[in-house]
C-alpha cells in the first residue's frame, strides 16, 4: 500500500472510531510502529490529527478545534474565522456512518397513564406512573442513534439529584458521545406528562430549568465535535441564544441545520435563514404561517406561507395523515405508517431523530422522511418518549409498504 493510501486509510479509520493506537495501525497496515508514527505526525502537522500523550493514541480533530484555542472561545471571533475556512470542510461521502450533532434538551419524564385526561380542578387516579429520561434533545438523540447515526449530544442539565440520573442514561445509552453541561443555579428540566389510554394522546407541561441556560462559551466550546458532523438538529427547549449560536457556527462550518421547532416559539422566525430544513407537526405549523392545518390541502398552503417567510425546505408531520414536504416549488405527501399507537409521545422526536440520521448518510428529503415516518411509526407503539425502535425494524416496516 502507497504512504498517501495507508494516510487516508489512517484518517478514515479516525473519521469512523475517533480514537487509534499506533499498535493497531501498525499491525492492520503491516508496517513499523514507526511509520506509522512518521504519517501520524505529518498528519498533525497537517492539522488532521492530534497525537495524545505517549504518541499511542490519536484523536481526529479538525481544522476548527486549533481555531477555538486561537480565539481564547469569543463566539464572534471565531465564527468570522470559521467563515474564510469555510470551504475547507471536506465533503463527507455518501455510504459512511452519517454524524449528527444535537443541541438539545434533557428532561425527566414524569408519565402518569391515566383513563382520560383530567378536567379542571379534578383528581383523578392514573392506570401507572412512571418516571424516565426525556427531553426533546435526548430523545431525538436516542432516536438518530437507533437509527444509525454517530451522534454527539449536547445538554445542560442542574447539579441535583437528576443531573447523575441524565448522565447514567446517556453514558449506558446507544449515543456515541455527549457533552453534558451543569448549571449551578437552575435544576435538571422536567416534565409533566399525561397519555390517554383512550388513544395514546398526550398533554405536556414543561419545567426547562438549566436547559435555558446554555452560554455563548459553551456553544463555542462544541464547534471540533459540529465541525465532525454531517447535520446539526435543533429543538426550541433550550434558551433562544444559544440554539441561534450553534445554527450560525453550523453555516460557517458548512453543515446542514435541521430545526424542529418545538416547542412553538415566534423565535423560530428569525433564525430561518440559518437552516436547511424546518419540521413543524400540524400545530407549529398553523403558529407559523396563520393557516389552520386540517388535512392536505392546508397543509400546502402552511408550508408555501412558511417558505415566503425565508424558509429553505418545509416538511409538516402530521401523524396519521403523514407528511408533507415543500421543496422548491415541489410539494410531497408522505403517506404515513399503519400503527397501533399506545404513546405518543416522543413521536416527533422519533421522526426527526431518524430523519437528521437519513439525511447525515445523504438520503434525499422524501426518503430520509419515508425512512422517518416508519420509524415513527413504530416508536408510538412503544411506551415512553425515549423508548425507539431499532433500525431493523424500521427496515421490517418499510418493506412492508
Ligand atoms: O417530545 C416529548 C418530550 O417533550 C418529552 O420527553 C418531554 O420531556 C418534553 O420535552
């Protein structure tokens, strides 16, 4: 093997495991320990790589993590560096392990299962309880994980007794990698669920706590792991800036944005320029663009009032009656799945999670949502906003249509 073929290897190895040892490259490539030591160090002088202590273990760092320490983490500073290194970022190819990165939220769930929701002023004794992570953030982490993907999460939860309970599930979790901030001042978020026998519906109050107080330093902070991604998928449960900020270094780096934008919030208005494709369900949607969304029809019409706001790509999920895409000035309809649905929620995080995940290993928009929309499918027959399918039942469902 040629010495720029066995680097390349060297770098695709790092790109897909992110860690190796000298030991390993030297056995796998049949060479010395120390060629492999002389293409580690012109890598690094390359800026591909960085060699740990001992020189046994590199770690792939791009470009963008030399960068950070430049600019002492000022957001502003770096993001116009980022911007003249912009074309640097190489394109990754079609049939890799695709990356996602998510900023998000970490919530505990805290399900109570009950008959029928509760009115005004009523007790009512719920079928269950239970209590569980969540989080639009997370599950929409889990659910791109399941599907696939190598992801990177990105949190921030209080200094409490649920702060060891989110890092237990994520470290025990299927999520290749996370960065886990702590807030000294605000609890881990919450959530209040209520989900009807009657047809696996659900009424949500939402308690953010430290999931609103990501700081620029610490968006700034994740610029190596966004420069290694594919996509970065974002929610609107985490304080407004900070989404903003990582949608910004996403563009400067050159990777695609999907925004879910849920919970509803105007914000979502103003950062459309940032991102590639926005993933409203029906309620968001009529928020959105003033149209009522009640089947098809006006479903069309939300997502062109979207678009005219400066919206790149437009896809609504609308559970039952599927999704519905605008791109360009081409709608689709994705049928949705057949699905004996018992919970739902965590349906749209299971949508987007997959969706993200589809479109990181290049899949078109109308595949990577068919690919969505069955996983999501799937995902509402399970209990729990973070409980999802895995890939091959989704393969399972999709051969089904
Ligand atoms: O989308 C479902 C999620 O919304 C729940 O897990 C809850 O934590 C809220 O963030």
């Amino acid at each position: 093997m040629f010495l720029e073929e066995r680097r390349n290897n060297i770098l695709d190895y790092l790109d897909k495991y992110e860690r190796v040892s000298v030991a390993y490259l030297a056995t796998s490539f049949a060479v010395t320990k120390e060629t492999i030591r002389s293409d580690l160090n012109v890598l690094a002088q390359l800026g591909l790589v960085q060699r740990c202590h001992g020189g046994a273990i590199v770690i792939r760092r791009s470009l963008q993590a030399k960068l950070i320490t430049e600019t002492d983490g000022t957001f502003e500073v770096l993001l116009r560096r980022l911007e003249s290194q912009k074309r640097k970022v190489p394109e990754r190819g079609k049939n890799m392990r695709g990356k996602v990165c998510i900023l998000g939220s970490f919530n505990v769930d805290i399900v109570a299962r009950v008959a029928r929701f509760p009115k005004g002023g009523e007790s009512l004794l719920a079928l269950g309880s239970t209590l569980g992570p969540g989080g639009k953030g997370a599950n929409q982490a889990m659910a791109a994980s399941r599907a696939g993907a190598q992801v990177h999460f990105v949190s921030k939860v209080g200094k409490d007794q649920f702060s060891q309970f989110a890092f237990d599930h994520l470290s025990s979790s299927e999520i290749h990698s996370f960065t886990l901030y702590q807030s000294e001042t605000e609890p881990t978020g919450n959530a209040i669920i209520y989900v009807s026998q009657q047809d696996g519906e659900n009424m949500i109050a939402i308690y953010s706590g430290a999931n609103k107080t990501i700081t620029d330093e610490e968006v700034t902070a994740i610029a190596p792991e966004l420069a290694g991604a594919d996509v970065l998928l974002l929610q609107l449960e985490n304080n407004f800036n900070a989404t903003l900020n990582a949608m910004k270094l996403a563009n400067a780096l050159g990777i695609r944005v999907i925004l879910n934008p849920a919970p509803y919030s105007a914000d979502a208005l103003q950062c459309l320029e940032y991102v590639d494709v926005i993933t409203p369900n029906e309620t968001e949607a009529s928020l959105l663009s003033g149209v009522e969304v009640t089947d098809l029809n006006s479903a069309r019409e939300a997502a062109q009032r979207i678009a005219g706001l400066g919206a790149r790509r437009v896809i609504i999920t609308m559970g039952a009656r599927g999704a519905m895409i605008l791109e360009g000035s081409q709608f689709q309809h994705i049928p949705a799945f057949p699905a004996l649905s018992v919970d739902t929620t965590g349906a749209g995080d299971a949508f987007n999670g997959a969706f993200a995940a589809a479109i990181a290993t290049g899949q078109t928009i109308a595949q990577a949502a068919t690919y969505a929309a069955a996983f999501a499918s799937l995902a509402v027959e399970r209990e729990g906003a973070s409980n999802m399918p895995q890939h091959q039942q989704v393969v399972a469902r999709l051969s089904q249509r």
